[in-house]
C-alpha cells in the first residue's frame, strides 16, 4: 500500500510542468526505490501471483463467473509475472547505478541541501523544457512498472475479496470482540465524506478497536462526541 501511494504521488507530479512538481516526482521515486529494494519483494508478490492464478483456474467451469473478466485477470496475472521475472536483480537498480540521482538522492536527505549551489547541474536540468523533463521522469518510472502492476493486482483481489456490514460506533467509541471467522489481511472501514471525524483503529487477537477522532483543520481533536454509523469489511486473500 505504501508503493501504491508512491506511485501515484510520482505518476501525479510527473505530469505537471513545473520545475518544484519534477523535483517532488524525483523524491517520490528515490522512496519508490528504498522500498522495492527489499530482496524478498519481488519473490513474495510472485509467489501470491502464482496462488491466486491456481485459486483461479478451477472457476474456468463455474458458470456463474463472468469468464470474459477471469480471462482477462488471468492474462493479466500472466503478463505481470512474465515481465518480473525478465528483470534481473533488485527493483529500482537503474537508479542506485546513476551517480547524478543518487547525489540528488544524498543531498536531498539535509534540510535545504539541494540549493543551486548545492547542485547546479541538477537546476540546470530542472529549466529545461518541462516535455523533456517529463520524458526523462518517465524513463525512470517505466522500469518500476512490472513491481507496481504486480502490487496493484494483489491489492485489488484483495480489496474485493470481503464481505461488508454496518455498525454504529455510539459516542465516537467502537469496539467487536474478534473469532476465528473475523481474521483479516487488511480491514476496510467507510464512511459519508461530511462526517468531521477520522478512525483511529487498534486491535489484538482478542478484539477491535474504533474510536472517530472528530477533526477541524488542522487540529487533531477528540473524540467523537456523536453516534457514527460506518461499513466496515475484512478482507482475505
């Protein structure tokens, strides 16, 4: 979920024009690069490609399944793994193996370290034209597409793969008693946009816990003081 907020971030301020929008695109990128690092990633989300395609194929003979969406998600799920399994090496390599990014990278981890005369050719390529900047932003996008595509698919089925019921946290305050059949990958909790309140969520083993933090502009607030009703779902892959 964090690569998939990343890369909409970095898909976002690469297609703006200004100079401050490719410098927030780089940033985003060089994130992007220290979390598809990690040496099991690429492993892991091939590993649950290939168990949803096996959880999927048997469906082929329900006809109850829509079979032109399951032929698609398969071919998908084919295509996907197809092209992390061309890569070689760890996710993001062609940025730890250019200099000029990576000295980016170094100044921009100090407060203000990217200045002029921090980096003047850095600003020399941010006054170019703003085409050829959103050119070389997506060639340095492109390589991490087969990592995000991957990740998108597992976050879809497993976003979709729940059941979703009502409750009323009374007062701002929620709180379910957890079983076997409760168990959940991720939790999804939904409610109208006009409600001035946030959840704040915890749980353990035993239960789960909801409070709605009621927030007015920048002031995290306290709780709730109203009944609010939301949808909560468990999802599973």
């Amino acid at each position: 979920m964090r690569l998939e907020d990343l890369f909409a971030r970095a898909r976002f301020f690469s297609g703006q024009d200004a100079p401050a929008d490719h410098h927030a695109a780089l940033l985003s990128l060089f994130d992007i690069s220290d979390v598809a690092e990690r040496s099991d990633l690429k492993t892991d989300v091939l590993q649950e490609l290939g168990r949803q395609k096996q959880l999927l194929g048997p469906l082929r003979s329900n006809p109850q399944i829509d079979h032109d969406a399951l032929r698609g998600l398969l071919a998908e799920i084919d295509a996907v793994s197809a092209q992390l399994l061309a890569q070689a090496g760890k996710s993001g390599a062609h940025l730890r193996d250019n200099e000029w990014l990576m000295a980016i990278k170094q100044r921009s981890s100090i407060p203000g370290g990217v200045c002029e005369f921090d980096l003047p050719a850095y600003h020399h390529w941010l006054q170019q034209d703003a085409g050829a900047r959103r050119n070389d932003l997506a060639g340095c996008i492109e390589p991490f597409e087969p990592i995000r595509a991957a990740a998108a698919i597992v976050l879809r089925l497993l976003r979709e793969n729940g059941r979703g019921s009502r409750h009323i946290a009374y007062r701002g305050v929620f709180q379910l008693m957890l079983t076997t059949t409760k168990v959940a990958q991720l939790l999804r909790l939904s409610l109208p946009r006009d409600v001035p309140c946030v959840p704040e969520i915890s749980a353990n083993k035993y239960a789960l816990n909801i409070r709605f933090l009621g927030v007015a502009g920048m002031d995290r607030g306290a709780v709730f003081d109203r009944d609010v009703e939301f949808e909560l779902m468990f999802c599973n892959l």
